[in-house]
C-alpha cells in the first residue's frame, strides 16, 4: 500500500497486533502522531502485543522513531510489545533508532522550606564563584601586565589601538547624544521644578554637581557596559566555542596576554576620555534649555556654573572612570571565557556579562560616594 498511513487493530487470541500500513513519514506527521497516542493508550488491554509493520511502504527518520516510541511506551507499563514483519530496508533504521536513549524523568516535588533555603544557600554560593572568578582575573590581568612591563616587546599595540578605536572612537556619537539628552531632561524639569519657588538660576548647580559627580560617568559606564562589555563576551564566547583559546595555548601564547590585556587597557583608556565628552555634552545641553525654557542667558549660565563647581567634582568623576572600566572588562571576560559549546551558552552569558556589569558599576558608584563623602571631597 502507497497511500495514507494507517495502523490497524487486529485481536489475535490474547494478543494484540497493531499493522502498520502505508506511508509512515513526516509528511503525515499529524497523522501518525494522533495514531500513536491512540495506541499509547491500549496499555493493559491485552498482555501481548505485536507491531506488524510489513505492510509499510515508506519509513523516514520521524515513522521509525513513533514506531519506537510505542515499544517503548507499551513495554514501559508491562505489555510484551515486539516490532515484527520489519524489512531489511529499514532494520537498520529502527536499530539506530532504538539506540537513543531515552531522556530522564523529570521529577517535579512540592515547594518547602527546606528547598527554598537551599535555593537561597546555591544562590550565595554563586555570588561567591562569582567573585572568586572576578578576582582570579583580576589577578591574571595583573599578572599579564607586569609581564608586558618587564618585556615591552610582547605588548600588542596594533591590538590596543583596534579595540580603542571600537569602544572609544565608534562610541562617541552615542555617548554624546544620550548625555545630551539627558542633560536637556534634567535642566528642564529642575526648572520646572525650581520655579514654584523663584529659584530657576539653582537649576545651575544640580546639573553641574549631578553631571560631573555622578550622572555623567555613571550613564557612560553603564552604556559601555552594554555596548562594549557585551562585545567582550561575544567576541571571547566565539573564540571559545571555536577552541580559538586552546589553540593560542597549543602554540605557546598566552590568552590573557594576546586577547584580555589589549581590551582592558582600551577600556580603562576610554571611559574616561568618554566620561568627560559625556559630561560636556550633558552640560552643553542642560545650558541650552536653561537658556531656551528658562530664559538663563548663556552668561550667567556659565558664571553660575564656575560657582557652583570645583575642580573636586571634575576629579571624583575622572577617578570613577577607570576603576569602573576595570570592572565592566573583568566582568566581561569571565563570561566570555565561561561560554561553553553551544550557542544558548553564548547568549546567556553575554546577558549576564551586561547584567553583572551594570550592577557591579552601581554598587562601585554607592562605595565611592560613601569614600568621598568620607574624606570631604
């Protein structure tokens, strides 16, 4: 038979023969799928049970594994189920079939006290493997530059200068707009705000303190951290699947040396070189709508602002800049070096590199307003 598939049931004394007929293939997926849950159900209607299948005409890859999958499922609750009449042609299908093994149970248990405690003990001891790791890297990066100092012939130059143009140079156009914008935003609604109590002209001062202190290098860190950070990790991830890594170690290189070294050194270059464009371009724009909203002329916009501000707030903000450079590209190269062989790996960790490098930013952000607050600066 050439036609549609079929799998008829056919009593045999105490037995139970289930012919297979037609064309078992993933054309007729539906089909078959629909045939074979049916059978599924026969369990214990009849302590034998024979799958005839010398009536089939067509069988692929998606027929022998249903075919199969009713052995399995018929055995599994105690009926002698047996495949007979197969071909030659196909024997050898439904052998390999058979060898996959089956996945295994998953065994879902009710919620209680006791495993959430210990969803919560596996918890902290991530966070702890995690900064085991960070500082690991640290550690080797350290390593690697002492290294680099002691003989300046192995620095890869040409590589620093590659990834300083990628995270410095191409970043700019970005970094200045959204530092712009948001220096717009904050200058408009401090007038805003200001204005209920005739104090337009102070609108100065918080943007120069926020936008120099915190605002600017903060949303530059966190920006470099998603565009920059998650480069790291996809590019690291890639090489890693592609056992890129293992061959640099094959060959006698180092890959903190050759690969890590060169993108921190441009991140710890450009963040702060991004962070002062950032902070201009935020200035530039609060003055402008200060000047446009609030009717500030340019002139006392700047003389407010010479005031308002030292050259302390400018060094706190410069003083963040690298340290949090440094955290984003160890943070990114843990992930990426922790990617395994599959491409669901990549993406997770390059999610977690993004996530683990704004955090990490932030929290890096609260611990130097507590040390500056500390020592009056």
């Amino acid at each position: 038979m050439n036609g549609d598939p079929t799998l008829e049931r056919i009593a045999q004394g105490n037995g139970l023969a289930l012919c297979a007929a037609g064309s078992w293939t993933a054309r007729f997926a539906p089909v078959l799928e629909q045939m074979v849950a049916d059978a599924e159900k026969l369990v214990g209607s009849r302590p034998n049970i024979f799958i005839d299948v010398s009536q089939v005409s067509k069988l692929d890859t998606f027929g022998a594994w249903l075919i199969e999958r009713l052995r399995r499922s018929l055995s599994q609750s105690g009926v002698e189920a047996k495949i007979a009449g197969l071909s030659a042609n196909y024997s050898s299908l439904v052998d390999e079939v058979r060898r996959v093994k089956a996945g295994p149970v998953v065994e879902t248990s009710a919620v209680t006290i006791s495993g959430m405690l210990e969803q919560i003990g596996r918890s902290v001891a991530g966070i702890g493997g995690t900064l085991v790791g960070l500082i690991d890297m640290l550690g080797a990066v350290l390593a690697a530059a002492g290294r680099v100092l002691i003989h300046p012939r192995g620095f890869r130059l040409t590589s620093t200068v590659h990834h300083m143009e990628q995270v410095c140079w191409r970043a700019v156009p970005i970094v200045v707009l959204i530092t712009f914008l948001i220096g717009c935003i904050i200058s408009q609604q401090g007038i805003f705000h200001f204005r209920k109590f005739g104090a337009d002209i102070f609108v100065v001062d918080m943007l120069g303190v926020l936008v120099l202190r915190e605002i600017g290098v903060l949303l530059v860190a966190i920006m470099v951290a998603g565009r920059s950070g998650s480069a790291y990790t996809a590019e690291l991830g890639s090489m890693k699947m592609r056992e890129e890594i293992d061959a640099l170690r094959t060959m006698g290189f180092d890959p903190i040396e050759v690969l890590i070294l060169p993108r921190m050194l441009a991140l710890v270059l450009a963040l702060p070189i991004l962070a002062f464009l950032g902070a201009m371009a935020a200035l530039y724009g609060g003055g402008l709508v200060a000047w446009l909203y609030g009717g500030v002329d340019p002139e006392a916009f700047l003389l407010r602002l010479r005031d308002a501000i030292s050259i302390d707030h400018f060094i706190v903000g410069i003083i963040k800049a690298p340290v949090m450079a440094a955290v984003i590209g160890i943070v990114a190269c843990v992930e990426g070096l922790a990617v395994q062989g599959s491409a669901e790996s990549l993406g997770q960790h390059t999610t977690s590199s993004v996530v683990k490098g704004i955090f990490f930013v932030i929290v890096m952000d609260g611990v130097f307003a507590i040390f500056f607050a500390s020592i009056g600066m």
